[in-house]
C-alpha cells in the first residue's frame, strides 16, 4: 500500500509543501496519512469479514442509476491518477536523458513500460510485490540521499510534524494544505485495498481468524503508510531547507556557479520562485550537485512506474465490481491510458513543462473533490450490522470518519469557491458551473442520507427516494437456505456466527423492500 501514497502527485504535493510554508504542513502530511491508514483499515475490514470487496458491495447495495454515477466518479479519479504517472514519468525520461528525450516522448514511453508491467504480472502477484518493494526501495534511497545532502533542521522537522500551525498562513498556505488531503487519500486506493485482502485465504466461517486477518491487515498497512509518510517527510524537508523564501535570482545564480545547463527555467528577478517536479530537480542538481539531480529523476521515475499498476489494479475491480464486467487487464490498461495519454501529450508538445507540471496540482485537486465517492460508501457498508455483525463500526471509527467526511467536503467546497473566483466573468461559465456543482452536491446528499441510515438514523428510511435493490448478498455463491438448514444442526459457534451474519443480511434486506 505504500505506492498508493507515493505517486508523482504526493511528491508534488510534498514539494509545494516545503518551498510554500516550510516546515510548517509537516503536521497536515502525517495528519492525512493518519486518516488515510483509518479509511484503508475500513478497506480492509470490508473484504475480510465479507468476501466481498468495495465495489462489489455497492453493486448489490446502490441502485442502477445512482451505481452508474458512482463508477463514472470513481474511474474519473482513476484516470486523473494516471496522468500523474503520465507526468512524472515524462519528467523523470527528460531529467536522466538531459533534454535529449522531449516531454511528449516520454508520454509516450509510458504507454509500454505499462505493458512491461502486465508481462511481469504472468509471474504471479508475489513476484510483482517484490518487484513494486524494490521500487519502494529505490524512492527510500533516492529521496532519503536528498534529505542527507540537503541536512535539514531535525528541531524544525520535529516541531513541523508535532505541533500544527502554518506561521503565516497565506492564501498559497492553505490552498496547499488543504490540496494535501487530496494528493495522500485517493479514492481508487481504497476501493483497491478492500479487493487485494482478497489475495489471502481466509476462513470466514471461524471468527477468530476473521479477527486475526483484520489485525494482521492493520499491521501490515501501518507499516506500509510508515515507510511513504517518511519517504514524503523526506522531500517536503529537502524543499522547506534550500527552497522556502528563495528568489528566482538566487536559484538563477546558483545554478550558474555550477554551469548547469538548465539555468534558463529560473528567471533573473526577485519575486518569489515557483516550483514543480521539473524545477525541484534542476534545483536540487544546481544546489546539491549534479548527482543529486539525477537521483531525484530515478526517484520520480520509481514513483511513476510504482503508481502504474495501483491503477491498472483498481480499475479492473473497479468495473468488474460495479458493472459485473469482465475485461482482461491489457484491454483495461489501454483504455484508460489512452484517455490519460491524450491531453497529456497535447500539453507537453503545444504548451511546455510549466503547464505540464501544473496539471498536477489540478489533478491533486481532482482527486479531492472525488474523495467522497470512496469515504462515505466505506463508513455506509462498514457500519452495517447485517453486513459487518460484530466488525461494523465502532463509536470512534464512526466519528473520526464522519468528522473527515465533514471536513473533506468542506475542503471541496473551499475549492469550488478559488476555482470559481479565477474564471472567466461570463454567464455561460457561471451556469455551467452552477449545474455541475448542483449535481454534485445532489448525489453527495443521496450518498449522505444512506450512510445516516447505516450509522442509526433508521426514521430516514422512510423518505420514499431511491428505494434499494434487492440485493442478494451472495457472498462467495452462498446458498442461504442451505446454510440456514445447516445452521440448525450445526455445532459449531464459530460457524454458527458466521452463517447468521449472512442470514441476518437477506432477512433485513426483503423486510426492508417489504416496507
């Protein structure tokens, strides 16, 4: 799970973080890591105790029409990922060659080292978790050199991440910091993880090993988010140490003292610089030397290849989940890098490298405002009692995660308002923006007013919008009335645990529809 939070855009998002408010978003990053480990623990949880992962339970759970929007959302957040890798890879293939490999090649590179990774997949997922931790081990080395040779403040690094705050909070600030909830928690990644704890057996019929799994899960994401929030801390330190407060004159000369060849992206005046991946590099090679160039482009690189297959992964449970579809994954890679190929390459041949790395920042943002299409199914399904029985959530869980479905709408909501306050003054703009949003708003509410009923609100169920399916929870084709037969004349507690979940889950959903 670590290169779920790994991808080109994290280490965007970290590099904003340093040169913008030093050290002090430091608090916000292992902030966000935290929440994001608590949503991918409800991830977990869901697969383990059901069977089922997250988007198979919002096919059976969700109407056809309201199921359709929620894909639609959730491959939108896909896609948007994967022109992150897009990005940062092209980068990464322009840094290492020198400028001698053109932004729009690299794009293009992209499309077969994706391919190399479909191949590597016929060797079993074993072998490509190993592969994926040496990518891991690579972004360790590379980033953690940085953070070596940039030599940091420890005081200020510890202070950053202990004690919030973000000196003074400028609009750059808390546009950044508010964008690093989107860039950590994507909501791909936690439809992903519900489905890989899928990978292990486990005996669901035996509630001590449901428990066992849950807690070996946990442990396992938490040291995997352990090693991306030091692999973040790392970059976003770098950066807050040679880069805050500086001027593109002072970059400028420094780059010149050194003979680099990239001096030109600095320009000779006082005002503040503006930074991205491909500046962040040229920086560090111009501040550090030229070694540490070329090791921040092996570290975008691991991060871009890394984040390929979290995507190719989701996607495909992703739509054979939702729309019971089933695509080979070569099918389902070209689909969706196609459509994250063409815009990216039309901006890196037509507009340039500034343009292409602001991408990322709209993309951060993207994510964000997808966010909720994971959050709030993951609170509904996991606080179900006839899904979930003595695994639904508990009192915390519940309020921690409602809080931050609170607080990540209201984030998006603070960015509708920025977008809208730089666009165009033109009537077309604001009506076409007011419908969106309307829409917007409309489903997250349809979304809402299911997941207050799950978490105890049952006068709601009452309103007559958008009656529920009758789903039939066939979990692992289980034959209810079998089991219901076999449960009379079983003697096992365990198992007698386990089949009255299922059974408990058909006797509430007809007398739901009964209703």
């Amino acid at each position: 799970m670590s290169i779920a939070y790994l991808d080109p855009g994290n280490i965007e998002s970290d590099l904003q973080s340093g040169f913008v408010a030093e050290f002090q978003l430091l608090w916000m990053l292992l902030l966000a890591t935290c929440l994001g480990l608590l949503l991918q623990r409800l991830a977990a949880r869901l697969g383990v105790v059901t069977g089922l992962h997250l988007a198979e339970v919002c096919y059976r759970e969700y109407p056809k029409v309201p199921r359709i929007i929620l894909w639609i959302m959730v491959e939108i957040a896909i896609i948007g990922s994967d022109m992150q890798e897009v990005i940062g890879t092209a980068i990464a293939y322009n840094l290492l060659s020198n400028g001698k490999i053109p932004l729009y090649a690299g794009v293009l590179i992209t499309i077969t080292d994706t391919f190399l990774f479909l191949f590597l997949d016929k060797y079993g997922l074993r072998k490509l978790e190993a592969f994926f931790a040496s990518l891991i081990l690579v972004m360790a080395v590379t980033f953690g050199y940085e953070y070596v040779v940039a030599s940091p403040d420890q005081a200020e690094v510890l202070k950053g991440l202990f004690i919030p705050g973000c000196g003074p909070c400028t609009t750059k600030a808390t546009e950044q910091a508010v964008g690093i909830l989107g860039a950590v928690i994507m909501p791909h990644n936690i439809y992903l993880h519900s489905a890989l704890v899928k990978s292990r057996e486990i005996d669901r019929n035996k509630k001590k090993e449901i428990k066992e799994a849950n807690m070996y899960f946990f442990i396992e994401a938490t040291l995997a988010l352990l090693v991306s929030c030091i692999i973040n801390i790392f970059v976003v330190s770098v950066f807050a140490e040679g880069l805050y407060g500086k001027t593109n004159y002072e970059i400028y000369q420094q780059c010149e003292e050194r003979d680099s060849p990239y001096s030109y992206v600095f320009y000779k005046n006082s005002s503040v610089v503006e930074m991205d991946l491909h500046k962040g590099g040229v920086f560090l090679g111009c501040a550090y030397g030229k070694a540490a160039l070329y090791i921040w482009a092996i570290g975008i690189l691991a991060a871009g290849q890394s984040s390929t297959m979290t995507g190719t992964y989701a996607g495909q449970f992703v739509m054979e989940g939702f729309l019971d579809l089933q695509w080979s994954r070569w099918k389902r890679v070209l689909l969706t890098r196609s459509i994250a190929i063409v815009p990216t390459i039309f901006v890196a041949t037509f507009r340039g490298v500034n343009q292409l790395t602001g991408m990322n920042d709209a993309l951060n943002v993207l994510q964000s405002l997808q966010l909720p299409f994971a959050l709030i199914p993951i609170l509904t399904f996991t606080s179900v009692n006839s899904l979930m029985g003595d695994f639904k959530n508990g009192i915390f869980s519940k309020v921690v995660a409602s809080a931050l479905a609170v607080l990540v709408m209201s984030v998006n909501l603070y960015f509708v308002s920025v977008f809208i306050g730089v666009l165009p003054q033109n009537w077309a703009v604001y009506t076409v923006i007011a419908v969106l949003l309307g829409l917007y708003i409309a489903f997250i509410m349809y979304l809402t007013w299911k997941c207050l009923i799950s978490l105890g609100l049952q006068c709601l169920a009452r309103i007559p919008c958008c009656p529920a399916p009758a789903a039939e929870y066939e979990l692992e084709n289980f034959n209810w009335k079998k089991e219901q037969n076999r449960l009379l004349t079983s003697d096992s507690e365990e198992s007698i645990y386990n089949t009255q979940i299922k059974i408990n889950a058909i006797e509430q959903i007809s007398e739901d529809n009964k209703n």
